[in-house]
C-alpha cells in the first residue's frame, strides 16, 4: 500500500533527522519520485539547506543514499564528470557541501537547471574520436539533491525556484 510505505519512509526519516512532519513527507515524495523518475516530466531538486554546520544535512544524505533509486553521492565532482554519469548510469545525484564549489561552476549550474524538465534535460559538448572533435548531446536528466550551508546565497534563483526547499536547524538541547 503506497500510503503505509509512505509512512514508514516519513518515520525512517524522522528517526534519523530532526525535521518537521511537512519536511519529513517531502523527502518521502521526492524519495518516491526518484523510483518514477521515468515516468514523470518535471523533476523538482531537492535543496537541503541550513544556516551553519551540524544541522544534519550530510547525514540526510546518507539517509536518502539508502532509499532512493540509483543513488551516486557526490562532493565537488566535476561537470563532465557529472553529466557523463547521468548519461550513463541515470542515477539518483546526492550532492553534498554544494555551497563550497557551486556559485564559481557555470557548467553545473547549467546542468542542474537543464536536467530539471525531461523535454530539455541534454547538454552538447564536443568529445575527442580518434584524434578528432565531435559533438556530443548528453541527458543529464534524473532526480538530484543538493546540501549545503545557506545555499539560498550559493544558488542562483533559477535553481531555487526548481526545488523543494528543506530547511534544517540544529537539534534543540
């Protein structure tokens, strides 16, 4: 039953991250969407954002990392990199410390905005064939999260506007 599943992804999340109800049946959608990734159109980012460290975005991650389709958790790959594997292997992106190299990168800028509709998730490159340059179209489309500190600052609008925004604070004492 799609809806006790539901619930149980909501209390496997709660039992590892501090977040509220609203937050916590989120992530279990965006965790579903990632199973129907092939039979949807639009495939919202999920933004773990938080105002400083040890707020529990990584271990979020981690969390996501075992329930999700696919997943290739990552920090601070390249672009080329990124896109040859969405292209080859159409994983689940699990992208953490985006706030420490996103801003400066506009090829991943680029490629996070571009995989966000299946209708305009490709990007074109040239690549070497024997010695010669050809052009190349790359699907970079698939579900992708992201984590950061105040990524709100680090992402451009562009991108926030494409995302479920999830806010962690610190676990109160």
């Amino acid at each position: 039953e799609p809806a006790h599943l539901l619930n149980e992804i909501v209390d496997a999340i709660k039992r590892y991250i501090v977040l509220n109800d609203e937050q916590a049946v989120a992530v279990a959608l965006w965790i579903a969407l990632t199973w129907l990734i092939d039979f949807v159109s639009v495939a919202p980012l999920l933004i773990i954002t938080a105002p400083e460290k040890a707020c529990g975005k990584s271990q979020l991650l981690t969390v996501l990392g075992y329930l999700v389709k696919h997943p290739l958790p990552n920090a601070n790959s390249s672009a080329s990199f990124l896109f040859r594997a969405i292209s080859k292997w159409h994983p689940t992106l699990l992208i953490d410390e985006a706030d420490t190299f996103i801003r400066e990168n506009e090829e991943l800028k680029g490629l996070v905005n571009a995989g966000h509709t299946r209708a305009n998730a490709f990007v074109g490159r040239t690549v070497s064939v024997n010695g010669d340059f050809e052009p190349a179209y790359f699907d970079v489309w698939g579900a992708k999260a992201f984590a950061g500190i105040a990524l709100e600052r680090h992402l451009a609008d562009a991108t926030m506007s494409r995302g479920i925004v999830i806010n962690l604070r610190r676990k109160m004492s």
